[in-house]
C-alpha cells in the first residue's frame, strides 16, 4: 500500500525542455536525467524575435498612457510564447513545463497554441529566474 504522507514528485522524461522566465529574462533548460530523476541542464538562450503583441493597451498609468515597462514585458512574454510554441512543433521537443511570475504566465498563456498546449506538462506560477539550477529542480520537484 502506498504511502500517503510520501511527496508527490512531477515526473519529467529525458529532454523535456523547461522554460524559466519574469517577463525580462528567458532561461531554458533541458532534463537529461531519466525518469524519475531530474538532471536540469541550462541550455544556450535563443534568440527570440521580439513580439509586438502584449496586451499593454489594457494597462494603464496614472497619466493614462501605457506603462513602457509592462509594455516590454508583455511583448517579451508573447515572444516567449512564440518560441515554444515554435518548439512545441518541433518532434524532438516532446514536453515542456514552463516556470513563470503569475502576471508573465497570465501573459504568456494568451499566446499559447494548440501545439504547445498538447505538449505542456504543467506550469509552475513562481519566479525562479534568479534562482540556481538546484533551486529550480526543487521547484520542479515538489510541483
């Protein structure tokens, strides 16, 4: 019988890639551990094309003009989204997980298409961007 009180672990199989983010910064990783072991290997950051899709309009200042900050992380966020949706087409990618603050992953989710949502394990609404490889593991590990 098992255990109730045990941890539940998410699972991540070899090569699911997993996106970090705070809507300034991308940080990817790829799992080369074997099930159930996690082994998160940074990968180099791609080079995204910059969205101009965000949905600042909905964002205002005091002055009634557009806030350039949430401006820039909204169209990061959709050029995020493009990037795994890109991957998610991709049939070496076979599953993501994206670790994210709530509002970038509010953002990002907009963007999502059908091809990224088939492949997405799970997201994790946290910012772990600044955080070490073993501090994101954890993370993943106790999701």
């Amino acid at each position: 019988m098992p255990d109730p009180t045990a941890e539940k672990q998410m699972i991540l199989s070899n090569g699911t890639l997993v996106a970090v983010t705070d809507g300034e910064r991308l940080r990817l990783f790829h799992n080369k551990g074997h099930e159930p072991h996690l082994e998160l290997v940074e990968v180099e950051d791609p080079v995204l094309e910059i969205a101009r899709a965000g949905s600042g309009g909905r964002h205002r200042s005091s002055t009634a003009n557009p806030d350039e900050s949430r401006l820039r992380e909204d169209d990061f966020a959709a050029s995020i989204a493009s990037y795994l949706n890109h991957q998610a087409r991709e049939e070496a990618c076979e599953n993501i997980l994206v670790i994210a603050d709530p509002r970038t992953l509010g953002e990002m989710r907009r963007h999502y298409q059908p091809s990224l949502n088939a492949k997405l394990l799970g997201e994790i609404g946290k910012d772990f961007v600044k955080h070490s490889a073993e501090a994101i593991k954890f993370a993943v590990s106790i999701a």
